[in-house]
C-alpha cells in the first residue's frame, strides 16, 4: 500500500514517524539534490550537506506546513533558502551585475558536446536566473510556484527565465 | 521546426535525471533529532505509574495481608487468593508502564 505525501507528514506529525519522514526523504531526495547541485554549480558534495540541512529544517518546521501549497513547493523554498544563506556566510556575491560580468567570459569546455555545454552555460547565469529556469523548465513547476520558492514576484520569474534563456541561447550559440 | 528555446527546455528535461539516494536518507534519518513529540508518551506513562504506585500504597491492605497460603491459593473464592491477586495485578501494571515508559525514552 502506498501512502500520499499527506499521509506521511500527518504521520510524522501525530507520533514523530522516522520510518514516514525517511519514506518523504526518499520521495523528495532526487529534485532537491539535483536542484542544489545546479545552484552550487556542480559541487555535489556542498549540494548535499544543503540538502542535509534542508530535511531536518523540514523535520523541525513540519507542523507549520499548512498545507495551502504543495509539499514540493515548500520543501524547494527551504532548500533554495539553505542555498541562499549559504551562499551568504561564504560572502558569494549573488547580485545578477556582477555575475553577467562572468558570462561575458567564454566558457572553458564549451567545445565539449551540447549536455556539457548546458551544464557551463547554466552555471554562467546568474542565481535568480538559474534558479527560475531550473524550477519551471527542469522540474516543471508553475511561474506562481517559482515565485512562492524564491520569494520573488511572478513578474520577476517570468524575466529572470526570458533573461537566462536569452543568455542560454547565446552561450550554446543557438 | 524547433526553436532554441524549445531546444533549451529538451535539453534541460533531459537532463533531469533521477539521482539514486547513495545512502543519503539514511544520513537524514541518523542525525534527525532523537525526541519529536513522542516525549508526552513516556511522560504520561511514568505519571500513571507514579499516581498508580501511590494509590496501591494507599489502598491495599498492605500491613494487613494474609500469609501467602499455596493450600488456600487454590480455592478461586479465597480471600488469600483475592488479596494477592489484586496485588499481582497492580504490581505488573506498575512495572509493566516504568519498562514501556523507560523503552520510549530510548
């Protein structure tokens, strides 16, 4: 018998389940770890120590789900929140001016294939942009939930995915 | 015909790859804090305990309990076997809730 997402954190919540949260984790490892990676640009290592810390937040903060939006939704929220403190404490700079200056820079392994060539031009946006393009276009997840996760207008998204892909198209020579 | 962007997107969905857990939600599991809410449990249970051991302090005729007689014990309607009974009764009550009480605490 399978159980939904709600009936696992109603589990968690009713009795402190480890075997329900261990089943989440398992659900839900995959798009976090990958969504991670990509925001620290291929370091799997510090993509998992976030995604570590993101699950027991989502241990610690489960009785304040609501369930008002869907728990995929809240769990990237917290992960790309780990991302964005992280990224803070190590004093990376995360304004889009400085790194568009990055993209003008040719990328090394551009002449590597097209999948490698991807993985080059997303890490040369800036993290808004990558962020909002690897949430709606990767993972497929609405404008309006990008927007929840990122805690950016809709607005905001829809320009950040137009501004990236146009960077996209450009570094890939499309 | 394919734009870039459509293009873009293929790309981008390719390469949303399952990534296996490599023991990663056993890593989650283990540094999970030990206590959630199960505190109240072993809570309620050692406080039943202790209520329980005060009111068979109280309540049973302690002082006044017949000599452990195993002729009489076999009589059902026996006082002795009554009395002690209810003795055996209340003390497996109270050790069973301090052994359950302690395990949830583990």
């Amino acid at each position: 018998m399978s159980f939904t997402d709600t009936d696992l954190i109603a589990r968690v919540l009713l009795s402190g389940d480890q075997n329900a949260f261990a089943e989440l984790v398992r659900r839900h490892q995959s798009p976090v770890r990958a969504f991670l990676t990509r925001m620290t640009r291929g370091d799997a290592h510090q993509a998992d120590d976030l995604a570590q810390e993101t699950f027991l937040k989502v241990w610690q903060k489960l009785n304040t789900y609501r369930g008002g939006a869907k728990f995929s939704t809240w769990l990237f929220s917290i992960a790309f929140n780990e991302f964005r403190s992280a990224a803070r404490k190590r004093g990376e700079l995360l304004s889009a001016d400085i790194e568009e200056a990055a993209e003008e820079k040719p990328a090394p392994d551009m002449n590597q294939g097209l999948r490698l060539d991807l993985t080059a031009a997303l890490e040369r946006l800036s993290s808004n942009e990558r962020a909002a393009i690897l949430l709606c276009c990767q993972n497929g997840m609405s404008h309006e939930e990008a927007a929840q996760i990122l805690d950016s207008p809709v607005g905001t998204v829809k320009t950040n995915i137009l501004r990236g892909k146009e960077k996209l198209k450009r570094l890939l020579s499309l | 015909m394919n734009t870039p962007e459509d293009s873009i997107d293929a790309l981008l969905r390719e390469q949303n790859s399952y990534q296996s857990d490599n023991g990663f939600t056993a890593r989650v599991v283990k540094e999970l804090p030990r206590h959630r809410r199960n505190w109240l449990r072993p809570v309620i249970l050692l406080a039943a305990v202790i209520v329980g051991a005060m009111l068979a302090w109280w309540w049973l005729p302690l002082k006044n309990m017949p000599p452990l007689d195993f002729s009489k014990l076999q009589s059902l309607n026996s006082s002795v076997l009554s009395t002690w009974l209810t003795v055996l009764v209340v003390v497996g009550s109270l050790v069973w809730g301090a052994i359950t009480a302690l395990r949830s605490e583990e």
